[in-house]
C-alpha cells in the first residue's frame, strides 16, 4: 500500500492512477489523517500531492514533523515538496518568474529517483512559490534555469520532493519517476491488480453497509452496471435496483439488461416499463432541450414513484466516477446540452446517504473492475450511451414508428461495424434519424422516405471528437444492408464533422 496524502491539488487523482498504473495499491487519504492511522496503515511509502496553498499561510495545511521521522519513505510533489523543504527547515520563497508549462530539466542521473531518466529532460511545472535553500542534509538533484531546487532528496531518511508534476503526461519520463519512487525507494513489487481492487472495494462495502439497504438507479451503462454489481457481490439481495426502461434504448437493449443482471447475476431488479409513459410525455416535442428536461423530469418521476413502493433505504448509489467529480467543480462553462444523469438526483426518494464506489476512478479503471468481477465483455466494453437515449438521436418528433426505424439501423450499422473490426478503435458510433425525406426509386417505384445519418467517431473523452475514418466499402455494406433491410428509409449519409464545430450527438 501507498498513501496519496491530499493537499487539494488538481492533479491528485492523477497521480493514484499512476500509482495502480504501476501495479501498486494506494489510497487517497486527507492531509489531516492522523499519524496514528497512517502508521497503522502500515504503507511502504507516501505521496504528498500538490495543493494551492502556500506554505506560510496560517491556513496552509501543514503535516507533523514526527512523519518525516517515521521511516516511511515519501514523495513531495509541488506544494508536497514545498511542505516537506519547509517543515524541516529549509527555505521557500515566492519565484521572481512564475513556471508554468514545459519546461527544461536537467537531472542527476546517479540518483534512484531519476534511474533511467534523460541527463536533460522535460518537465510541466505549475508553481509560483520553491524551495530556494533545501534543508540541512538535503541533496539537490535536479534543477531547471530559473528553479534552484527542482528536486532534493535525503536520503537516509528516504525523503524525496520534486516541484514538477511527474504525474502529468507533459512529464515524458514522469511514468519512470514515479515508479523509480514505488520500486525503487519503497520496494513495491508491483504485483497488485484491478482484482484486488475488486476484492477490496467488496470487502470494505460490505462492512459500510452491514444488514442495510441499498437502492440503485441501474441503467445498463458501463458505470453503474460496475457499481451495482460490487454492491451485489457485497450485501447481496439488501440492493434493489431500480431500471427504467424508457422505450429509447437501443435495439433489445432492455430485454439484454433484464436478463443479464436478474437471471446471471440473480440480483433483485426492478425492470419499470415505462415506455408509454415517456412517449406521451414527449408527444409533439421536437425542441432537443425540451425533449432532455421532459426525460429527466419523466426519470426522475418513475424513479421516485417506484422507490416509494420500496420505503425508506438507508443508501442510494451512485455510479460517479472521477472525471464526473472533476467536472462538476467546474461549472462555469456555457450549457451546450442539460445532461441526463448530471446532478439530476431524486427529491422524494427516503435515503440517508449516498454511496459511490467508483468516485476514484476513470473509465478504464471502471472498465477494468467490471471485468474483474466477471460483468460480460459487451457490456464493460460499452460505448458510451446518452441518458436521453434515442430521443436525441431521431430528429424533430417522436413516434414509436421513428423509434423502431432507428433502432433497426442503428443495430445494423453497429453489426457491420463490428464485423469490420472496429469497434475498438471507433470511440462512439450509432445512426441519427434526419427528419428529412427524400426521393427515391426502388424495384422501378417511387420512393419518399427517411434519411438516416451514420455518426462514428474517435475521441478521448468526449470533450472533442474527429469523425472516424471508416473505409469505403464498409460504408457502402452499412448502407445497402440499412436501406435493404429497414423500412421507410431510403437514402443513408456519414457524417463527416469534427467536434467542435458539431457536437457528437446531433441534438
Ligand atoms: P456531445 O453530443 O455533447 O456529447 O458532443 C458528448 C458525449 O456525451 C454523451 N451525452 C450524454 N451522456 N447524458 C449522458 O450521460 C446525456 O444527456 C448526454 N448527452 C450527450 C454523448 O453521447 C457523447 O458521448
């Protein structure tokens, strides 16, 4: 085990991923825990993340001397070294020049810290206070043009701090640095994996919720699909989840859900079919942010009605996972499009708290846990699928005929996209109805009928996006098969925007 200790930095999360990257196991904890609970942690080293404080400061956070004695190896990153210079006596000043970015760095190679690392090398900097003058027994081993003390280290006391974010990808060698530290400072053998992780995160709900109840909002996707099931193998049958199956998912996608987490996983599942209830609601509704707020009202409606069947529960989980947390602190951005499952919890539901299993982690890692725990490959290897479903995906109103339009091709163009081999490479893809017609001729008859449109893409996160590179004859297969096969459809487009200026979905 490593502790993350938690200064409030950006960056923090990143830096436990890099730790269980390298196969280490490690918690983030406070930067209050108290001596006693870490030593008893028993850990084989701590990382002291970045924070915006400044370290004198009466409110700065500040650890104990006694921790820089216990023998416990650790790692200060930025405001973590500038704490650890600080509490032993050496000096921090604020910069003359603020570092922010790529910056040039030049280390000392000999030392453990930087074993394998490029003599001269990159780092991403991000500071306006350093260590001017390390502590007494301190050795500087690494430096940049305008910072004196890049890196220090002393070590007999196995005391390591560097100022730049090795954490960062902009750090080329930061991956190497970080695990110089795990393995070749505190000895890690880096044998851990995401199973344990698993087995952890199940032992450690189970004593959290004991003979409590728990109630979960499943919706099929990777996210609480994984939460819901670590919950299951924790306390078993005291979970009810709760699926509302709107009528705008994808093709059988609601059947497959049913059987999936009632019948192999023996979990106790509501399926609440409520699709009429979601169609009517929408009836005539061709403005995309009405169609998203009538949903998430509908949503939040059936969930609460079907939870008061239930009673009170003690917990209500949640399938967040880090970069949710990440992004609701920053909610000064323009509203492009109202999320479905953002911030949209239930008023009337009778919980007492909230668990969210997954908070720590990015999708991957979710991904990742899911298969540990033996969830079915399509289903952890899910793209991702909007909480409004199909609603924002058929142009215009909404019929029940659109829907089954829809979802025929969208089942054939994600068929033929797999047939092709690229369903790992491509990030997102379905079919959009237009609400446009067009003419057509078919057997030497007239046709008027529908356009739909393909959207495949490549993206990291979702944030921006480039349409997907799909050959030719591929398209061609999507398009013969979709027209073919699927009534009222008669011309079939690929769409070739980037996001941005176009967004993923169409609406
Ligand atoms: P856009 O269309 O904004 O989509 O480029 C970015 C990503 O977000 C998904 N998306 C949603 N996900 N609830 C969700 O959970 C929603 O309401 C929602 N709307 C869009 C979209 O599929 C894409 O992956």
């Amino acid at each position: 085990l490593v502790i993350v200790l938690d200064f409030g930095g950006q960056y923090n999360q990143l830096i436990a991923r890099r730790v269980r990257e390298a196969n280490v196991y490690c918690e983030v904890m406070p930067y209050d825990t108290p001596i006693e609970t870490l030593k008893e942690k028993n850990p084989k080293g701590i990382i002291f993340t970045g924070g915006p404080s400044v370290v004198y400061e009466d409110d700065a956070p500040m650890v104990e001397k006694a921790l820089f004695e216990s023998g416990i190896p650790i790692l200060g990153i930025c405001y973590g070294s500038q704490l650890m210079g600080y509490v032993l006596g050496g000096q921090v000043e604020k910069a003359e020049h603020r570092e922010y970015g790529k910056t040039d760095l030049t280390v000392d190679d000999t030392n453990l810290l930087f074993e394998n690392v490029e003599k001269e090398t990159i780092c991403w900097m991000s500071h306006t206070y350093y260590i001017s003058e390390p502590p007494v027994g301190f050795d500087i081993i690494a430096t940049t043009k305008t910072c004196p003390v890049a890196a220090m280290v002393q070590p007999e006391q196995k005391l390591y701090a560097v100022q730049f974010h090795p954490e960062v990808v902009h750090t080329p060698e930061g991956t190497k640095i970080i695990q110089n530290f795990l393995y070749k400072v505190c000895a890690c053998s880096g044998d851990w994996v995401m199973d344990d992780f698993a087995q952890e995160q199940i032992k450690a709900l189970r004593e959290k919720i004991g003979d409590k109840k728990v109630l979960c909002a499943l919706s099929g996707g990777v996210d609480s699909s994984v939460a819901a099931v670590l919950i299951h193998k924790a306390v078993g049958k005291q979970l009810t989840c709760i699926f509302v199956d709107h009528g705008l998912l994808r093709k059988n996608e609601g059947d497959d859900v049913e059987r999936i987490f009632k019948k192999e996983f023996d979990m106790n599942l509501i399926r609440v079919n409520a699709q009429d209830q979601f169609i009517n609601a929408l009836e005539g509704v061709s403005d995309p942010e009405t169609k998203r707020k009538i949903i998430g009202e509908e949503f939040i409606r059936v969930f609460e009605a079907e939870a008061k069947k239930i009673g009170t529960v003690d917990f209500l989980v949640q399938g967040t996972i880090y970069p949710d947390v990440i992004e609701s602190g920053t909610k000064n951005a323009a509203v492009i499009k109202s999320h479905h499952n953002v911030g949209g919890l239930p008023e009337h539901v009778d919980f007492k708290e909230i668990i969210e299993p997954l908070r720590d982690l990015f999708k991957d890692e979710v991904r990742n846990v899911g298969r540990a725990i033996d969830i079915p490959e399509f289903l952890v290897s899910r793209q991702p699928f909007p909480g409004p479903g199909l609603a924002i995906r058929i142009i215009g109103d909404i019929t029940r005929e659109k829907i089954a339009i829809l979802q025929d091709a969208d089942y054939i163009f994600r068929e033929e996209v797999k047939n092709a081999g690229l369903d790992q490479e491509i990030w997102q893809y379905f079919a959009v109805l237009t609400n446009s017609k067009s003419v057509g001729v078919m057997g030497d008859e007239r046709t008027y009928h529908y356009t739909i449109a393909l959207r495949g893409v490549t993206s990291i996160d979702g944030m921006t996006a480039d349409w997907a590179r799909i050959p030719y004859d591929v398209l061609e297969k999507m398009s013969t098969r979709i027209v073919n096969e699927v009534g009222h459809v008669n011309r079939i487009v690929y769409d070739i925007t980037s996001k941005p200026p176009a967004t993923i979905e169409w609406e």
